[in-house]
C-alpha cells in the first residue's frame, strides 16, 4: 500500500470560458490533460483514434485521427478488370458487405448499359434488408457493450450469426458473401429458404422484444444515453448527415424512399423517425429500422416473382471493355448514405472508382464537435451510437 | 425513469439455462452449408491446365505448374493449377469461370498445419480429405461467364449452294467478328496444336481491339496463305480449344479469314515487313502447293533468291486444283500467291521437273532445293473391274472442274471415299446437277473428312452410305457402270486403334450409276528424282523421312508437304515449308543462321 500525500482537486473550466476565449487550452497549465482514446480501445469501433483533451473528467476538445486502415481500395480497383472487383469491394466494409457489391454492379451495369433480370433484383433487395439487420445486430451489441451491458451484446451476436447462417446458405460465405456479381447475382435461392429465413425472423422478432425490455426501460441506459452527443437539427445539412443519425432529429432522409432503387418502389414501408437525435433516440430508430427490415424480408420472400432469370449474361468478362462515362450511385445502408462513383475511359479497366461512405461525415468531423463537452466514460457509447466503421472512413 | 426500468433489466436472467450457439470446436463439428465455398478441388483429367483460373483470379493465387506424370498433349498443357492459400479470397471466380468445369470448391473449412507451405497446394494432385466431398460451392446452372454459342456464320443456304459454285460460306462483319474474338480465353491451348504454331491468340485479340493490321502481320509470322487457310485450313485449333469444353469453339478459322478479308491486296505491302535485301543465294522449290510457297515466302523474307518450279498453269497446288471453288474462291487464292511473287519470288508454271527441266539441274544450279510434290497419284481400290472407263479419280475431276474442263460425270455418281476430297468430288458432281451417293466402308463418325463437309453435304442431299464395301466394278448397258457393294460389321481392333470393317459376304447390293469416283487417297510420286538423290534420300511407306527442319538424308535437300508428312492438310505443308526455310538458312549459315526475322 502507498499513500497519497495530496488529492489535487481537478481545476475545472467552466466551457463558456473556453468558447469566448477567455481560457485557452494550455497542457502546462496542468488543468488539461491529453489522452488517446484507440486506435487500440475497445471504446473506438474500429482502427481510429480520438486524440481527447480533458478537464476533469469532461472533453474539452476531440481530434479524431485515421489512417491505421488504409488499404488503397480505390487505387486497388484501377488495376483489375472490371469483374475483378466484385469480390474486393466488399472488403472495403466488413460489418456491411453487401451494399459495396450492389453499389459497384449496379455501377457497372449502368455504364454497360446492361439491364438485370426482374428476379436478380429482388434477390439483391433481399440480401441489403439482410444485411441491414446483420449490421443493426452488430451494432446493438456495441451500444450496449459500450455503456457496460455486455449480455446484450452476446445475444444480438448470436442472432447476427444466425442471419450469416442464411448467407453462408444462399451464397457460400458468411462475412464476405461475394453473391452480387455485375449482371445480377451468382446463386438462386435454396430450397425451403424462405422457411429457414422465417424462422431467423421470428427469433429476431423475440430478441427485439426483449431489447425493449432490458435497453430502452433501462435506468443505466436511459442515464446515460438520453442526451448524449445531440446533433441540433440544424447543422444535418451542414454536416451532410445521414441514416438513423438523421432521422432520429425528425428528418424524414432515406434514400430506399427518396430515390428508390431495386425493388424498393414494390415494398410498402415508412421513413422511421425521432425528434431529437440524442444517442437514446438514434438506438430508438435502429431498433425500429430492425423491426421494418424484418417485415420488408418478409414482404420481399412473398411478392418476389417464384422463378426467373438471376443473371445477364455479360460480354466476356475476361475482355470486357465500358465505354467511357462515369455514374453515381448510393444506397441507404444502416449507417446513413453509402455511395459509388465510377468512371470508365473504354478500358477494361476502371479509370476512378471512390466510395462515399457515411461514416467519414460521422466518425470523423461531427464526431469532433459532439465529444467536446461529453463526459470521457460516455465517449464510447457516442461514437457508437453515430454507428461508424472506421474500415469505410479509409477504405 | 420509474421503477419499472430498474427493475426490467433483470429480464436477462430468462436466457441464463438457453444453449449457447457457439461451437465447441474440437469437440463438435459443424460443416459449412452445401453451397459453402471452402477448399479448392480440382478434377485432374478433366482440367486441361488452360490457366483461366490464373487469369481471372484477382490476387494472383494461382499459378499453372507442371505435375508429376502428366505432360501436354493436344488441348491440354500439361499444367495444373495451384492455389496459394496465402492470397486466396475464396470469391470462387475461378470455378466460375473454368471452361472444363473440373474447379470446384468443397465445403470443408477447417485445415490445420504448422508448416505453412502446405498452404501452397495444387488441388487434385495432392490428396486431401476433401477431395470426394460431393458438398460445396459450384456455379449455378443459371449464371455463367462464358458465352458457350459461337456468333453462326452466314452461309448460302444448302437449297441455294447445293446448285452454285459461289462461296458457301459468306464471312463474319465486323461486330460478329469482335463478337467471336470476344469469346477467345487467349489461353493458348491452341498455339501447340496448329501445326504451324499460329499466335492464334494474338490475331484475335488484334481482332478486338479492332487493328487487322496487326492481325494480318502476326498471322504471316506463321502462315502466308491466310486468305486461302482461313477458309479451308484443317483447324485443328478448334479441335483443342478451351471453349470447347463449355460449349463451341471459338471459330478461329473464320477470325483467321476475317483479318485478311479486311485488307486489299495492294495494301499488304504498307502492313507487313518487307523482305531482306537479296543476299546472293538462291534456292529452288519444287512444287508451288503450300508447302513451296510457304518455303519461298519465308526464304525471300530472308533475303535469299527463290525460284518456284510448279508443273500446273497456275501456281495454288491442291488449294487450287483440289479444292473446289464454292469453298475456296480461286481469287483467294491468287491474292496469297500474288503477294508472294510480289516480293520478288519468280514462279515458272508449266515446268514440271522431270518432264520440263532435269532435278539434276536444279541440284547444280541453285544452293538448296525444297520438294514439296504433293501426292499426285490415286490409291487403287484394288476391286475387280476398277479400271473401267466410267471409274473416275477424285483429284483429277477436281483438276479438270477448276481447269474449266467437263469432269463427264453424267447424271447419277457413286463415290467412294470418306475423306474431304470424297466430299469435295460429291458436292462438285452435286452442282453440276448429278444424283450423289458417297460409299464409306466405316462408320459416319470414322470420316477422316472435316464434320462440316459432312454436315454440308447431306444438307446438300448427297446421299450417305456407311459401312459399304466396294466388292467389283461391272460394265452397264447404255454406257452406264454397276458398283457391287457388300455391308460391312466393325471388328473391334482393341484400345486406341479403329475399328476395322470386315465384309459381310452374303449381303451384297448394287447400284447402277452414270460414273464411279474413287476419292480414297493418292500416293506420292517420286519419279523425277535421280537415282542419286534416292540413294540418301530415305523413303517410308511411301513418305519422304525428313526431320524437324525438312531436312532429308541429301544434305542439300529439303522436303515437306503431303508428301512428307501423315496429317495431309494445307497448313501442316506450310509448318514444313516454315521450318525447311529455317533449316536451308542453318544449312547456309552454319556459324551464323540470319538474324531471326521478325517473320521468320
């Protein structure tokens, strides 16, 4: 045992000081403390860092740094052949493959000129409402976990394991599934799948019941959550902020509505939205967007034509050449706006090819701004709660 | 907040006694979904080791290595690929994409070694556990990379052809042309097995990026009849091409004819090389078939003299002489040749050594002679009554058609013979309004003629008659001839060797016709060679022995054609012209052989 001679009480800056200049930031005037949250932390979601400035136990400033995941996608793309890269995109977000793959084939396919079969597209608009739930259950383990409820999370991984089950069935892997290919996609649906699919759905159904229960009525959750990291409706558009993010301020903003793609125009299904985007009210509207992807599965399995064509055949893939032109196309991932711009030169090659991930917006600059003023234990649970994947900010 | 959310959270205790989902790896085991893609298989016999796998695989984790006991053969390079598992994603393009659909991927995941070049594996050739697994990924039958149908070509239908001389077959344009280029794996396979080992990949993909020019210079690199070839050219590319393992070969020798139907005659000197500067040197060659004029064009390109002697009135051999006009247009023909004589080759016509000019001559006269004779002189059928005058050859009334001349078929024709010029004579007799049946002693399938002609032929009601043995010739009242044919059995003669047919004595039938043709082989003459020439000259079963480079036991001799080779067939005359050309600069050159041309 050892003794502390002096408890220094913290010297604590009242933030209005900080706003109008009055105090500045000065590290050797020991009223400040530096510390590094990640790029190793279980509290980031992924390979980023928060370079945090502490008074007592609030961030007073937030420097968000990546680079600790850059791979070079985009540069990757431009030295393969134009159905090369069916199988590298979706490595550029791992929790959230499958809107990379439709994203670069649907690309692909506009700058060909190449129309898909009515039953590719639904299989397509089946395998991103997978996905989204896939992504929503990984995600809610981390809500969770990051304000110490770890059971949540063992339980929505279990479930998110079951839907990779369903992936691992129809296309033959469970993380990567490589299933959408530019023409439409690789594989038919197995028999007796919608059976095996509604099973997953039902118990995904009983787990969210009880997320109801024991998150959203929960004292430690609702203490910490409701009110943190609030994105004043104001700066959405300023920020250019997307998805759940969004639509918990009360902004009806969802691409699968606004600009509807696949099938999206045949499904029935509202914009869910909150009044104010707080961390609690975003978890609210992902939980309710997992609840609509449930029933949009369903409504897919059944109005889905019963049998078809999945795939046009394309001109040789190994000489395929698109004429010069370029496109941009997004998605509505669970994240908020996932985006695509392909540029061909009439190379098989593709000349340019950047992904527009939302988690640049949200990881990187409205991260810095809502961490200032937050408690350093609740720096976690917001960064989760914007839903990021650093692997996207970097590609 | 109220009571109930403090309370609620101990909700979670419900799912306290539930199973937990995680596997307890290695006490249970869970096997990857029917469709998982796990390890590589690969069925060895069915692989021809084309390396699309290799070219399509984005991470170039696989290479083409040789195996143990497994060597190339025609349409297979005796490669097999290996997968680095080091580099693998697993996305299965490659079994997506095999032509031979022998890539596969088993179910199995889990693999275990502290060695990690293990990982480096050729699947197939090195057992593992999983190569029976009747489980995992294959490409589903909906979706395919490939296109299996070739892009039809455009012909006289056979109501129209079976009464014209007009070329049969009309000629890809240009986007059904890089429509069928787009199918070509560029894998090579074919490379080897033409004999005259033509970049075939290479033209096409000339063809695809839309440069003839291009294409026509690769193609004279080995072949300097394109024109003619690529319309009558045995193909035996087709025959090892990679597609058609998925489907149809790519139609390489129509792509072949495409490229020099591009381009005008008078522009061929702008695309390709000119020749060497004359070096002194002059070569004779006998015979002005393919197999001399592929000799004189790659000896000039090098820069030598070179003097043609051909016995005909007009230079082409059996191209012109042998084949009819409706599959090769004589036009065709002369755009080849004239562009060869354009490069200063001097073809005398009409000089028939041993009749017109003594080989003695030639020997003293000139540094080197090439011989490629051909086989000018028919088989006997050796039946009773064959010499009769109603018993016509298939060359000669080839010859006597192409030369204007009336072959005097009259109305009804049998003709024997199962090889291209049986068909060749039958579709003849056949335009020139005659009743035609052909008598093959073996089956449909055993026709050494190409499967087109025979497609074409009974398109063109030309009667077909399998397994019908000659037995004699009898004399016919009103200048009319019988063939007495018998029904043959096939006798199994073991692996590897065709059946052979064996007559059946007691059913003997007979037909009664204006003339017979006989179209069952010619054989080689070698009378105008001097004694002392045939001294050191070897001759086999009727061939001329000679080696790689054409060269024969004189050392100043050089042969090559039909008359030197078993295949018979215009291009592999011109791979021994080719490599004649090679061996008289060796035999010239000994120290120093002219710097490799480009085209040579």
């Amino acid at each position: 045992m050892y003794e502390v001679d002096t408890v220094v009480e913290p010297d604590i800056i009242d933030p209005a000081k900080l706003a109008s200049g009055e105090e500045r930031i000065d590290l050797d005037s020991e009223k400040f403390v530096k510390l590094w949250q990640g790029p190793n932390h279980p509290g980031v979601t992924g390979n980023m860092s928060l370079e945090l400035i502490l008074n007592g136990d609030t961030v007073v400033g937030c420097k968000t740094h990546v680079g600790y995941l850059h791979r070079g996608f985009e540069k990757l793309m431009e030295r393969r052949r134009w159905i090369q890269n069916f199988p590298l995109v979706c490595r550029i977000c791992v929790p959230e493959p499958d809107f990379n793959e439709y994203l670069y084939a649907a690309a692909v396919e506009e700058l060909a000129g190449i129309e898909i079969p009515p039953r590719a597209k639904w299989l397509r608009t089946l395998t991103l409402e997978m996905a989204r739930l896939a992504s929503f259950l990984m995600w809610m383990g981390g809500q969770a976990g990051s304000f110490g409820m770890g059971t949540i999370g063992q339980w929505t991984v279990t479930h998110r394991d079951y839907v990779l089950d369903l992936f691992e069935e129809l296309s033959g892997g469970r993380i990567y599934h490589m299933y959408i290919i530019p023409g439409g996609v690789r594989a038919d649906l197995p028999a007796g799948y919608a059976e095996r699919v509604e099973e997953v759905l039902e118990k995904v159904e009983r787990l969210l019941a009880e997320i109801e229960l024991i998150l959203f009525n929960n004292a430690v959750f609702k203490g910490r959550a409701q009110g943190l990291g609030i994105i004043p409706r104001e700066i959405i558009e300023e920020y250019g902020i997307t998805g759940p993010n969004a639509r918990a301020a009360g902004v009806a903003r969802d691409i699968r509505k606004d600009q509807p793609y696949l099938v999206y125009d045949q499904l029935e299904f509202s914009v869910v939205t909150g009044e104010v985007s707080d961390a609690y009210n975003r978890a609210r509207v992902r939980w309710q967007e997992m609840i609509q992807s449930v029933d949009l599965i369903r409504q897919i399995l059944k109005k889905m034509p019963p049998e078809g064509d999945i795939h046009t055949m394309l001109p040789s893939v190994l000489h395929w050449k698109i004429p010069a032109g370029q496109t941009y196309l997004r998605a509505e991932c669970t994240r908020g706006e996932y985006g695509y711009f392909v540029a061909a030169d009439g190379t098989g090659y593709p000349r340019r090819v950047c992904v527009r991930g939302p988690s640049y917006t949200h990881a990187v600059a409205l991260l810095e701004k809502l961490a200032v003023g937050t408690n350093i234990s609740d720096i976690a649970g917001l960064m989760v709660s914007l839903h990021t994947y650093p692997p996207e900010v970097e590609r | 907040m109220s009571v109930k959310d403090v309370i609620a959270p101990f909700a979670v205790w419900k799912r306290v006694f539930e199973k937990p989902y995680t596997t307890a790896k290695p006490l249970d085991d869970r096997p990857g979904a029917p469709r998982y893609r796990g390890f590589h298989t690969n069925d060895i016999e069915k692989c021809i080791g084309c390396g699309t796998c290799e070219e399509i695989c984005q991470n170039n984790a696989i290479d083409l290595v040789p195996v143990e006991g497994r060597s190339s053969k025609h349409g297979d390079s005796g490669l097999r690929p290996a997968v680095d598992y080091g580099r693998c994603c697993w996305c299965a393009l490659c079994v997506d994409i095999c032509p031979t659909g022998s890539l596969g991927m088993s179910n199995e995941y889990v693999w275990v070694d502290n060695d990690p070049e293990v990982f480096r594996f050729v699947p197939g050739a090195e057992a593992k556990a999983w190569d029976k697994s009747d489980l995992g990924y294959a490409r589903d039958e909906q979706y395919r990379l490939l296109e299996p149908k070739r892009v039809e070509m455009p012909m006289l239908p056979p109501e129209e052809s079976e009464k014209s001389f007009l070329e049969m077959v009309q000629g890809y344009s240009k986007e059904q042309a890089e429509k069928e280029a787009d199918r070509c794996l560029a894998c090579g396979i074919c490379v080897a097995t033409c004999p005259a080992h033509m970049n075939v990949p290479a033209y096409i993909e000339a063809i695809r990026e839309d440069n003839v020019d291009e294409g026509l210079r690769i193609t004279y690199e080995a072949n300097p009849l394109p024109a003619s070839c690529g319309r009558v050219c045995s193909h035996a590319c087709e025959y090892s091409c990679a597609m058609k393992n998925d489907g149809e070969a790519v139609s390489i020798r129509w792509l072949k004819r495409y490229i020099a139907d591009q381009i005008y005659l008078k522009d061929y000197d702008k695309v390709l090389d000119s020749p060497d500067e004359l070096n002194g040197r002059h070569i004779a060659v006998i015979g002005a078939g393919p197999g001399g004029l592929a000799a004189a064009y790659y000896l000039r390109m090098m820069g030598y003299s070179v003097t043609v002697y051909d016995g005909n009135d007009k230079a082409g051999g059996m191209l012109r002489y042998g084949i009819p006009e409706y599959r090769l247009p004589y036009e065709q023909i002369d755009k080849d040749i004239e562009y060869i004589r354009s490069l200063g080759v001097t073809i005398h016509q009409e000089t028939q050594v041993g009749r017109d000019v003594e080989f003695e001559k030639l020997y003293k006269d000139y540094d080197a002679v090439f011989f490629s004779t051909g086989l000018p002189k028919p088989y006997a059928m050796n039946v009773e009554g064959e010499n009769h005058a109603r018993v016509l050859s298939g060359v000669k009334v080839l010859d006597e058609v192409t030369k204007g001349e009336d072959p005097g078929f009259g109305r009804s024709v049998a003709v024997i013979g199962g090889g291209n010029v049986a068909m060749d004579a039958a579709r003849t007799a056949r335009r020139l309004g005659c009743e035609v049946a052909i008598y093959y002693r073996r089956r449909e399938e055993d026709m050494p003629a190409d499967v087109e002609e025979i497609e074409e032929a009974k398109a063109e009601r030309v009667d077909l008659i399998t397994q019908a043995i000659p037995v004699r010739v009898e004399d016919a009242p009103n200048g009319q001839v019988t063939l007495v044919w018998g029904k043959a059995r096939m006798v199994d003669k073991g692996p590897g060797r065709r059946p052979e047919p064996v007559l059946i004595e007691d059913e003997l039938s007979s037909v009664t016709v204006d003339s017979i043709v006989s179209a069952i082989g010619q054989d080689a003459d070698y009378s105008f060679l001097p004694a002392s020439v045939l001294d050191r000259v070897r001759i086999e079963r009727g061939k001329v022995v000679i080696d790689r480079f054409g060269r024969t036991g004189d050392p100043k001799v050089f042969a090559g054609g039909d008359i030197a080779n078993s295949k018979r067939d215009a291009i592999s005359a011109i791979a021994n012209g080719h490599e004649a050309a090679k061996g008289i600069d060796w035999m010239l050159n000994p120290e120093a052989p002219t710097t490799p041309h480009q085209n040579v």
